[in-house]
C-alpha cells in the first residue's frame, strides 16, 4: 500500500499543471474585478468565498448592468450548480468520512479537484478514506494558493489598463475556451446550442432572466438526448 | 458603479450559495444513491448555461452599444474553432486573444 505522504505528492502533481490556466483566469478575474469597482481586498474576499471563476465573473458581469441582488445570486448559482454534480459524484468515495472533514473537501471541491480526484479513485479501489482525502487535497495544494494570489495580482493591475484593451470581450473568449472542450457528445454540444439559442430569443426579459431559463432549457435538452441514446445503446 | 451594500450581499450570498451546492451531497446525503434524472441534468449545467450568458455578449457587445462588431465576432469564432480542433483551453484564449486585437488594429 502507498504510503500517504506519496499519495498526497502525486496529488499535487496532478494539479500543478492546472497553474497554467488558472494564473490567467484569477489575473483576468482580479483585472475585471477592479474595472467594476471593487477594491483587492473585495476581489480578494470573492475569491475566497466564492472559489468558482465562471459564477465570479456572471455577478461581476451582471452587477455592472445593475440587476437587482437576487438575480445576481439566481444567475451565479444558476452558472455553479455542476459543483452539486461534483459533490454527488465525490460522495460515494468520500462520503465516509467525519462532518468536519466533508465540509472540507466541499469548500476546495472546484473543476480540478474533482476531475483528478475521480480518475484516481476509480483507477486506485484500494485506497482507504484517509489516503483519498490526502489526494483530494494534494491536487488543491497548487490550486488554492495560485487562485487567491493571482486574483490579488490581477486586482493591483487593474486600474492601469486602458479601455483599447478591449477586456469586455475577455469574459466570453474564456467561457468560449473553457466549454468547447467539454463537448463531447451529441447531448453535450445539443445543450449548448439550445442554451444559445434560448439565450438569444429571451434577451427581451428583464434583468438577464433569460440567461437563467435558458440555462435550464439547455439542460434539460442534453438529459433528454442523453436519456434516449442510452435507450438506443448510442450513449458511452 | 457598484453599491458597497449590494456587492457584499452578492459575496456573502454566492459565497454561502456555492459551499452549500458543494456540501448538499456530500455533506448531507452521505452514501445515498442519488436520483438518476437529476445527475443527468447536473451533468449538463456547464455547457447550456456558460454559452447562453455569453450570447448575447458576441452578438451584441455592451462596449459598442449593443452593435454587432466584426473584431469581437471574429475573435468568439476563433477561439471555439480552436477549442474544438485542440480541446486547449489556454489555446483558444491566446488564439481568440490575438484574434480580436489583430481585428482591432485592423478595423479600429
């Protein structure tokens, strides 16, 4: 059995090569964060809290338009909800462990260490609770510190960039960039274009509401495409 | 400009949301089994909503008052082009990055 000190190591190096996108997310978030009008100490905080770039940059976004609070909150959510996913799918492995030690591995379930911490306990069945926990958090060792560190840098940026160049259009080049690989399959790339589509059709309500609906149109297509190739034995 | 109150709210209250969506399961149902239906429709949150709230910011950018722009279009067309061919996240960044500068420098 591998001891967890190694455990944890390989942990770590399953996460270190994430540092690459993520100094370029938490800059940019710390850049557009203070372009809105929050200062580090915010941008930090809402790093920390929060720890979920895309919900970040949705209230950033949504609170410049001056949308009421709640609509904030509903669409950030709305845009977070895959970490309930993450944490369904971690609690099989780490389910076990004691209350403490779950509302732990909650706050640092983000993208990455869920996507590693997976692999590894399906290709790792011996492993017993403490050494999964010590993976879980050998691949947020690198993570955590570079997210909140480079929100910080981004932040202290912030005020000398000038409008021609053009970071508007940062937010959806990144989403753009973060969601093309995740279309995998037919029902994958279906929930985007009905989410697209959705979205373009409802502009006409109030307060970016439309974002919301259509975000649950686009789901709710990708369950169902889903659910029928499953049914004709098309779904791998 | 953002009001104080409001955005501590919003921290507070998305901050709190996100943890309680990480710990619902994990933290509460413990070693359940979940319903099908409702992880096939978590699987899918990431692709329809982060496509539908940058939507409408390709077609109608707020920096030119909701007018179509050739540069930003171009840019969002590069870097899913790029994204799809080499699954590269930091790929289609730079890719869209120099795309939309390049068009800026050319059509500004």
């Amino acid at each position: 059995m591998q001891s967890i000190k190694s455990i944890y190591w390989q942990g770590m190096r399953a996460g270190a090569p994430f540092i690459l996108i993520l100094v370029p997310f938490s800059t940019l978030f710390g850049v557009i964060a203070t372009e809105a009008g929050l200062n580090v100490t915010e941008a930090l905080v809402m790093s920390a809290l929060v720890v979920a770039g895309a919900a970040q940059f949705t209230a950033v976004q949504l609170m410049t338009e001056q949308v009421p609070v709640l609509i904030v909150l509903a669409a950030a959510l709305t845009v977070n909800l895959r970490m309930a996913m993450y944490s369904a799918a971690l609690t099989p492995y780490l389910g076990q462990l004691s209350l403490p030690k779950r509302a732990l591995a909650a706050y640092f379930t983000v993208d990455q260490t869920y996507a590693c911490s997976v692999a590894a306990y399906e290709a790792h069945p011996e492993w017993d609770l403490s050494r999964k926990l010590g993976y879980f958090l050998g691949v947020a060792t690198p993570i955590m510190p570079c997210w909140l560190g480079f929100t910080v840098v981004g932040a202290l940026l912030g005020g000398s960039i000038p409008d021609s160049m053009a970071l508007d259009f940062a937010i959806p080049i990144t989403f753009i960039a973060i969601v093309t690989p995740m279309l995998r399959t037919g029902a994958h790339r279906a929930a985007a274009l009905a989410g697209i589509a959705a979205s373009l059709c409802l502009t006409w309500l109030p307060y970016s509401l439309g974002v919301i609906f259509a975000g649950f149109i686009g789901m709710a297509v990708g369950a169902e495409i889903e659910r029928r190739m499953v049914l004709r034995g098309t779904w791998t | 400009m953002i009001d104080k109150t409001t955005l501590w709210t919003v921290i507070a209250g998305i901050g709190i949301g996100s943890f309680a969506l990480r710990f619902a399961f994990l933290g509460l149902v413990g070693d359940r089994p979940l319903p099908g239906w409702l992880l096939r429709h978590l699987r899918y949150t990431a692709v329809a909503v982060l496509p539908a709230l940058i939507a409408p910011l390709v077609l109608w950018p707020p920096a030119t008052g909701g007018e179509p722009d050739p540069p930003r279009l171009l840019a969002a067309l590069v870097a899913l082009g790029v994204g799809l061919l080499t699954r590269s996240v930091l790929g289609a960044i730079l890719a869209g990055g120099i795309t939309l500068y390049a068009g800026l420098t050319l059509f500004g």
